[in-house]
C-alpha cells in the first residue's frame, strides 16, 4: 500500500512539472511571436517617423495619417508607435514637433480603446501613455483625476504625471486638494516636482493665495515648491512673512519657511529672524543663523555673537561661520576677547577653514594666469 502511494504521488509531481513547464513554455513563445511583431512594425514605421521629423514637416498628410492611425488602433501596434516615439525623444528631447506629430496620431480613445495590457495594469498603463504622449485635453485631465482615487500608488502616481501636461492651474490646486482631503500616501519629493514642473502661468502667485487651505504637509510641500523656483512675487513673500511671524506655527513649517528666505531676500522679515535666533527650539535657532548670512545687519550680527555660546553644537557652528563670512572684523583679535571655550573652538576652526579657502582661491586663480 505504502509502494503504491508513493508511485501515485510521484506521478502527480511529474505531471505537474510538466503542467508549469508547459507554461512557460507557452508564455515564452506568446512573448517570442508578440515581440517579433512588434519589431516588425518598428522597422515598418521608422520610415514614417523620419519623413516627417527629419524633413521638418509639422501636418501628416491624409495616406500616412490614416495608415498611422491604423497601425496604432491594435496593441502591437501601438507598441511599436511608443518604441519609435521614445526613440526620438531620447534624440531630440522635449522637441514640439515630436509631440505635434505623436498628438495627430494617438488620442484618449486610441488608448483606452486598447487592451494594451492586462486588465490589473490596464489604468497605471494607459496613463502611463497619456503622459507621454503629453494629452492633456479635458477627457484625459478628468479621467486622471478619477484615477487619484486608485488603490495602486503606481496609478496615482501616472495620474500626477498625466495632470503634469495641464496648462490650467486650477487642476493643480483642485489635484493637490483631492490629496490634502483624501490622505492618500504620495511622496513629498513627487508633489515638489509635480508642482516645480507646472506649464501654468505664474502658479506661485495663484497656490500663495490658497496656502491656509492646506495642512502642514501639505503648505511645506507649497513651500518648498516655492523655495525650488525662488518665487519672488511680492504676495509669495508678504503671505509667508506674514506666516512667519504666527506664534502658533509648527517648527517644521517655520523651518521650511526660513529657508526660502534664505534663497529669496527680504529684509522686512529681519525683526522676526532676530526674534528665531532666540528661539527655545534649537532647529530653528541653528537654521535661522544659516539664514543669517543673507542679512548681514549690525543687530544680526551682535545676536549671532550670543549664539556662539550656545548649548547646541549646531547652532554654535552655524553662528561660528556665518559670522566669519558676514563680518570682515571678526578675526584673531575678536578671536581673543571670547571666554567661553566652546564658542572660542567653533570659531578657530571657522577662521582658519575661511583662510584654507581664500588660499585654494589664490591658488587657483595663479594658476590661471599662468
């Protein structure tokens, strides 16, 4: 009895074997054929991609329009378009004339009409392919917003990336909204990006106006978009001064707004950046004396002077250095007068690395006359 229930159970392991061997052996082969068609339908269309993009012609004549349109309206073929399409992209980069010619030929429906892939993929796909092809029509737009509300962080993802292509900067704000109500997980660095890459005009002008509508997160996110673009609209800077001087702000958000202040100058917030070089947090203090460097006032500098005897070993070397670079009289001499150990040490080594660099400059500049 035994024998034979081994003999059974080792004939059912052969047979499975060769069941997922089979199926390997099919998906390989369905692969093999479909790439080859794909190929096929590459070399077949290259002719038609450098007859119009190498000759500089800009409408696709009614035989070749219609024979494109054909060639895309089944998978294989759309595929191939894509392959050619990226192709030159790479060659060309974002040139106007590659997107004039990909939009006479691929449309919403040309993509969604198309099993492209399987059904589990099929939106973060199609969307995929919305934005490269840069469509950015109403249909696309409202069909990427529905799209936010996927389960699939790839799918939301293709969605920003579709309403990227949006010319309306209310498709923005409505976007950035959706994810501020819905707390979805999107990486902050991709909603920076979303927003520094816009193609609206002047949307910094615009979001400034919307920034109490968002939570922290989110207003950091703003910020920090408007610290990448150094927005110097006038609003920009009154709101976030404004903000700034808010008693009742998170750190982080006091932190994100100190250093756009440190790329975009405006001496109007140097009452408040005194009041933060006192501050009781040690993150804000230290940044705030980064920030410092940029606002080299006498009274900047005196309280710069009491931060080199800090508790905090970062805010004593940022006080240390910015003082350096701000105040040419801050030498050996100054040196000498401090009685506190600490600050005494942060700044020998501050001096002396400035005086490592003015050498390399010399250097360096000898060098090039030479």
């Amino acid at each position: 009895m035994n024998v034979i229930m081994i003999y059974m159970t080792f004939i059912m392991l052969l047979v499975v074997l060769m069941m997922i061997m089979m199926y390997f052996l099919i998906s390989s082969f369905r692969k093999k054929t479909f790439s080859g068609k794909v190929l096929k339908q590459v070399d077949e269309l290259k002719p038609l991609f450098k007859k119009y993009l190498n000759n500089g012609k800009k409408d696709i004549k009614g035989n070749d329009l219609e024979e494109l349109k054909k060639i895309v309206s089944n998978k294989n073929g759309l595929e191939a378009f894509t392959i050619c399409y990226l192709e030159y992209r790479e060659k060309l980069g974002d040139d106007s004339k590659l997107e004039s010619f990909g939009k006479q030929v691929i449309d919403y429906d040309c993509i969604t009409n198309n099993k492209v892939v399987r059904e589990k993929y099929r939106d973060s796909y199609v969307l995929y392919l919305l934005a490269v092809y840069k469509l950015n029509d109403k249909q696309v737009i409202d069909y990427a917003f529905e799209m936010l509300d996927s389960p699939s962080i790839y799918t939301r993802n293709n969605a920003l990336r579709v309403i990227e292509n949006s010319i309306s900067a209310d498709d923005y704000i409505k976007t950035l909204k959706f994810i501020n109500e819905k707390k979805y997980f999107f990486n902050n660095k991709l909603l920076i990006d979303f927003l520094t890459f816009n193609k609206c005009d002047r949307l910094d002008k615009i979001i400034i106006k919307e920034l109490n509508n968002f939570d922290v997160d989110k207003q950091k996110i703003i910020i920090d978009y408007l610290t990448a673009i150094k927005s110097d609209e006038r609003e920009v800077k009154e709101t976030l001064n404004n903000v700034l001087t808010n008693e009742n702000n998170t750190i982080e958000l006091e932190l994100s707004i100190l250093k756009y202040f440190e790329v975009v100058k405006e001496e109007r917030i140097v009452p408040c950046l005194l009041k933060k070089l006192s501050s009781e947090d040690w993150r804000v203090k230290a940044i705030s004396c980064k920030v410092s460097r940029v606002y080299p006032t006498e009274s900047i500098k005196a309280k710069l002077r009491e931060c080199l005897v800090d508790k905090n070993w970062f805010v004593r070397y940022n006080a240390a250095f910015t003082l350096v670079d701000i105040d040419n009289t801050f030498n050996e001499t100054e040196l000498a007068k401090l009685t506190d150990d600490f600050a005494k040490d942060i700044t020998t080594y501050a001096l002396s690395k400035k005086k490592m660099e003015k050498g390399v400059a010399r250097t360096e500049r000898r060098a090039v006359v030479r």
